[in-house]
C-alpha cells in the first residue's frame, strides 16, 4: 500500500479539500496510473452531496471523478496490454466478476457486482473505492482503457463516462443517417450525444433551456435548436423522433419529450435526477413509443467507443481548471454553466 495525494469530500455539505488516500501496490493483473486529466461529471456532484442517498448512498469521505487519463507507471507480472510510459484510461468501472452471464455478454456495466471507481466497496483495501480526483489510480487491466493518440487528453477524460454514455444507447436504439435524434439538456453528457450523433450521420435537434447555447448546439454540430421553455418551437416537433437521449441533471417534465416521438419512437434517460419523473401512459400507448434507460457501456464498447473518437477526431469541449477550483466548478453546474465539461488538470495537485 503507498500513499497518494487527493481530493475530498468530509460530509454532504462540506467542500472538496486535499487529502491523502490509500492506493493498493500493483498486484499481478494491475496497472498503477499517473492521472493527468480527471473530468468533472454531475453524477460526483450528486454522490458528494449524498442527493441519491435512495439509491447508492454515500460514504465518507469521499473521493469522486470517474473520467480519469493518465499515463501508466507501473504493471504486474501478469499485465499484457500495457507498459510504463503508456496512455490509459478509466472509466466509471474498475471491476466486476467476470463470470456471470452480463459479464460473459459484455455488460460489465450491468454485473451485479460490479465495482464502481469510487464509493464502491474496495475488496483490496476495505473501505470504499476513491475515484480520479487523485495523483494516481491502481486498476486491474481488464478495465483500462487504450487511449488513441491523435485526441487532447484533457478532452478525452470525458469520454470515459460522458462519451460511452451517451455512444451506447444511440448504437443500441439505432441513431444512424436518416433518423431524426433529439438531445434534451447540453451539459457534458448532452454535448457528446450532439457531437456522435452528428457523426453517426443523423439529424440532430438539441432542446436546451439556455437561450445562450443556441449557437454553440449548432457548432457543435445540431441541426436545429429548441428552446425547450418555448410551447410553439417544442409544438412544431410533435409525433416526429426517431430516438430522443434525455441527459438532463433535474427534475424536469419528460411527457413534453415523449410526445414528440413518432409511432415506435424511443426516448432514452441517461439523467440522472434523484426523484421519480411523472410518465403518461398515454404519451407512450397511443403511439405504442417506448421509455427506457441506459447505464455507461461495457468495456469493449468503451474501447470501441474511444477508437470511434479517435477515427473522427471527437473529444468534449473542456474548460481545464485546476483541482483547487473544483467547489465553484460545482455551483457553475448546478447553473448550467458549463462549456461543456470541467476538467481536472491534475498536476494542479502538486501543490498541495
Ligand atoms: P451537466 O453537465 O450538469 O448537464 C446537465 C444539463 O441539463 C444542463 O447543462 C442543462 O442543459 C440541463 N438542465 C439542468 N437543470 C435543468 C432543469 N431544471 N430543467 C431542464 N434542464 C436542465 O450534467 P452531466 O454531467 O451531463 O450529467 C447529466 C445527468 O446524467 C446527471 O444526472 C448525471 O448524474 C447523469 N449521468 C448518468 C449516467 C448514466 O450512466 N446513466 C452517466 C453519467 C451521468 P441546458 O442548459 O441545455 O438546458
Ligand atoms: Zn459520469
């Protein structure tokens, strides 16, 4: 066990503060990783403040980020994919048990004992999992992920829970050329849906509350914008989606989304937000439309996801803040003030 550097979180209404963790030393089919970037998702912002305590709740302190780049300084005797001096990457899974029938489909994702990057239980050390917003990660191979070398690292940390959230459910319900896909929320999960979903040749419609990010959906490469408080633009859309990704953070009124999908239309919830959503039967009957869910990706798909970004050149649009500013960077979220994801310079640790 060796010591190293990190940020956390005391209590639900405490703020992020240095700290010192434990690390487990490499063991055989383990890699030990130098964080460089760390992307901040809102799913840290609601474990740190304990706002799905129904579900998954927090144990502190707390060490959150699960968007984690680095480069590789130390492997087992068993490791095979990577060397020191490699890039690597994590996601929001370091483990889960291999054998059963989701992990034998490639659905780590949906194991169910699967091991979470932070505030999981730790079967090494005890204790809980601490996450990316640290100097450095130890992580069995089998959830390490190749970086391609073309993309920026600070804008690659937000694929590993951004990127293949939103990748995977757009390739399960079929987002190609030809489909007319909706985004409801450009956070850092909507804005990777607008940017694969343009990729995968489609139409994309972004439906925002912020007026002000119009211009930017467009750049990012929508077709059209909506502003979803507005009744005239959201009723010239009706009855007319293939697929909608939902990737809004708070509780909001998922009906108004629902009837703008055609016959057999689907509309997806990545979001998060901790209380129930009031879904009308009738939205989803009188057009036979489906409401359905979707959890990050499995391990190969997040590879084939990052080889996907690296081919087409696709990274999230990142403001780089140092780790000291991760308190304000939360507040900015929680005003939709994001462009459109933080990320952690980690060196900004040295200091500490
Ligand atoms: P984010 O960057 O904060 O983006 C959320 C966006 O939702 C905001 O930018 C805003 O977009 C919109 N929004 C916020 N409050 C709203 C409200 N009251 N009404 C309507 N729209 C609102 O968050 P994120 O990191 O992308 O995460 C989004 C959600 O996905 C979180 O709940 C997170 O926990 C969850 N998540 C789920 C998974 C999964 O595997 N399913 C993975 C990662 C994250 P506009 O300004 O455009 O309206
Ligand atoms: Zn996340």
């Amino acid at each position: 066990m060796y010591k190293a550097k990190a940020y956390s979180a005391a209590s639900a209404t405490s703020s992020m503060a240095s700290t010192t963790i434990p690390r487990r030393d490499a063991t055989e089919n383990d890699v030990q990783i130098e964080i460089l970037f760390c992307g901040i998702c809102h799913s840290d912002l609601h474990s740190v403040r304990n706002e799905w305590s129904e579900f998954m709740p927090t144990e502190y302190p707390i060490v959150p980020g699960h968007e984690i780049v680095g480069r590789v300084t130390k492997v087992g005797s068993a490791v095979t994919k990577f060397k020191p001096g490699d890039l690597a990457a994590v996601g929001c899974m370091v483990d889960s048990d291999g054998t059963c029938p989701e992990c034998r489909a490639g659905f780590e994702n949906f194991c169910p004992n699967m091991v979470l990057t932070f505030n999981s239980s730790d079967k090494h050390l005890g204790g809980v999992t601490y996450g990316g917003y640290s100097e450095s990660i130890v992580v069995d191979q089998r959830f390490v992920l190749r970086v391609p070398s073309n993309l920026n690292l600070a804008g690659t940390a937000p694929l590993l829970c951004a990127g293949i959230t939103t990748y995977s459910p757009m390739r399960r319900w079929g987002v190609a050329n030809g489909k007319k896909v909706g985004v409801v929320g450009l956070g850092g999960l909507g804005h990777m849906a607008v940017k694969l979903a343009h990729a995968f040749g489609a139409h994309v419609v972004v439906f925002t509350t912020s007026p002000n990010k119009k211009e930017d959906a467009l750049r990012l490469g929508a077709d059209e914008v909506v502003v979803s408080r507005n009744a005239d633009e959201m009723q010239k859309h009706v009855e007319s989606f293939d697929f909608i990704l939902d990737a809004v953070s708070a509780d909001h009124d998922i009906n108004a989304y629902i009837n703008l999908l055609r016959r057999d239309g689907n509309l997806t919830i990545v979001g998060a937000p901790p209380k129930p959503l009031g879904v009308s039967a009738f939205g989803l009957i009188m057009r036979r439309r489906s409401f359905s869910g979707s959890n990050i990706g499995g391990i190969a798909e997040t590879q084939e996801m990052l080889d996907f970004c690296g081919k087409h050149n696709i990274t999230a649009d990142v403001e780089v803040i140092p780790i000291q500013k991760v308190d304000e960077a939360y507040e900015r979220l929680l005003k939709s003030d994001v462009k459109y994801r933080f990320s952690i310079d980690m060196a900004s640790l040295k200091s500490e």
